[in-house]
C-alpha cells in the first residue's frame, strides 16, 4: 500500500508543478498576483559553518565547510492541498545560473569572500511550501578574507 500512495503522491506532486509553474516567468521578483502595489521580498539567510578547514594568517585567508540556507515567499507559487491529495511540498530546480531556474531566487553574495558563492556552494533543489514559502539549502566550502 506504501508503494501506491508514493505513485499517488508523485502524481499530484506532478500536477502541482504544472499549476504553479505554468506561465511562471523565473526573471520576475515575486509579486502577489492579486495585488497592484510592488512587493518587498524579505529573504532570510543562515550560514552554518561545519569545520574550519584551514586558516591562513598571513594571507589573512579562512576556508570554512558548511551549508548556506536561504529562504523566502512567492505567492505565485501557492495550492490547495486539497485539490492535490494532501501534498503540501514539492521540489523545484534552482540555481545561480538565471537560464537553468524554474523559479526566481535571490543573488547573494558575500562581500568578503575570496571566491565567489556561485561557484563555490553546489546548486541543490529548493522545496515550495502550498504557502509559497520556499527553502534552499546550499552546500559548500566558503573562503573569506579576514
């Protein structure tokens, strides 16, 4: 019976997708479809270092492994979980790279690093609330000057 509802929740998961990103244009900063005013997109950001991997004083250089979360709302991205068998989650495409996003995300960059965020965390899923709450963890090594 598990094995249906996972083919059960795929299905709808599959339908969600289509809803949501039907029309959906991934260079616009999220708005409220329903409203005229421009939208302020508050984004939070969490950085969690896992080890420090090297730090060098006379370069004034640390190198740090760890995961860079960042988080945010599109109400264009919302569903009933009702209409959807209950689904409240479905994972996304996203990337730094604006051509391969299926959604919009912000650019964050830090102003002290040595090598740059794009190319130093992996692209990973970011997962979409019914709300339109989105979650993306990033992964990586991070190198700031100190």
């Amino acid at each position: 019976a598990s094995c249906g509802g996972v083919r059960q929740s795929a299905k709808y998961e599959q339908q969600i997708r289509q809803h949501i990103l039907t029309d959906y244009d991934p260079m616009v900063a999220p708005f409220d479809p329903d409203e005229e005013a421009l939208r302020t997109v508050v984004v939070g950001i969490g950085l969690r270092i896992t080890k420090v991997l090297d730090f060098d004083i006379p370069k004034a250089v640390m190198r740090l492994a760890g995961l860079m979360r960042l988080s945010w709302n599109d109400p264009r991205l919302t569903w009933d979980p009702k209409q959807y068998g209950n689904v409240t989650t479905v994972y996304t495409y996203c990337s730094w790279d604006r051509e391969l996003n299926e959604i919009w995300n912000p650019v964050v960059e830090l102003w002290n690093m040595e090598t740059s965020l794009t190319d130093s965390l992996a692209d990973k899923p970011a997962y979409i609330t019914n709300t339109g709450d989105i979650m993306w963890s990033k992964p990586g090594y991070f190198s700031a000057i100190c």
